[in-house]
C-alpha cells in the first residue's frame, strides 16, 4: 500500500479501524479471543473504534495493540513475538519456549490441530526454523524430547515422558 495524504486507507476489522500512515503492518482477528490484534513492523498506523474515533491509538514500529470488541477497548504494549508473521513465512525463533506455545505457534502457521499430553506443556524449546515443513519441524521436536507423534484426520497427538 502506497500513502496518498489525501486519500486515507482504512482497514475495518469487526468495527476496529486501522488508518494506514505509510506503512507495513499485520491484522490478525479470531472469533475465539473477540478481539483485533495489531502489529506495526514498519512506518505509522492509528487504530481505533468506527463508533469511537476520538480514542485512536497511534502505533510506532515495534508496537501492537489489541482492541477488545466486547469492551471497545484498545491496549498497546511493546511486540515481544518474533513469530507474529510466521503464519505467512514459516520462519520460527523459540527461546526457552513452552511446547504449549510452540505447538500454538506451529497450528496458527499451518492451519492444523496439535493436542500434546498435559504433561509436556512445561518442556521448553530453544531453536529456529527458517521456511521448514511442519514434518520436518516435528521431526526435530520428536528427537529433542524423544516424543511420538501420531496423525489421525488432520488432527497431530503428541506424547511422550513429561520434562523435568
């Protein structure tokens, strides 16, 4: 998206807008959390309510906010996730991880189920995947933590000895 000064871009989202200001971002919304997630990499963007536009949020690179639909609420805090586009680039960077947030991470990016037995949420995974398959990078978890990795309609169960 090219800025124009004189011909705004606006993205809506569930009533959440985001005003583009020259710039690259990413949008993501789930009905499950009822909630606009904005991540700002690079330039300006304003978020705000359509029915509340005098409460916008203006976001600097590094920035994300999360805008509750339910409580037309908008909280921005500083991007910690370096996963936030990995839905779009399959390049991962865990660091002292939870299995429980890799396996989130690796469903959000792949479009599948991952169920893993209660107890190993609490393992943790330091490593990085650039543009790998899922197989393979399950490959690399099923060696890590000595694990079995089963597929049935589309749905991957992970178990194994809980982590220490």
């Amino acid at each position: 998206v090219e800025h124009h000064a004189a011909r705004a871009f606006v993205v809506d989202c569930e009533g959440t807008r985001i005003e583009v200001l020259g710039t690259r971002f990413y949008v993501g919304h789930t009905d499950a959390k009822d909630e606009v997630e904005v991540v700002l990499d690079r330039g300006k963007v304003a978020v705000y309510f359509e029915d509340k536009p005098e409460q916008q949020m203006l976001l600097q690179p590094n920035e994300r906010v999360t805008a509750s639909l339910k409580r037309k609420k908008i909280v921005k805090k500083t991007n910690t996730d370096p996963n936030y586009l990995s839905w779009k680039t399959h390049d991962f960077v865990f660091e002292n991880s939870s299995l429980e947030k890799v396996f989130e991470t690796l469903a959000e990016a792949y479009n599948v189920k991952i169920i893993p037995e209660e107890d190993l949420t609490n393992c943790r995974l330091t490593a990085s995947f650039e543009a790998q398959s899922l197989t393979s990078v399950m490959r690399v978890i099923q060696a890590t933590f000595e694990v079995k990795i089963m597929k049935t309609n589309g749905v991957i169960r992970v178990s194994g000895e809980p982590c220490n």
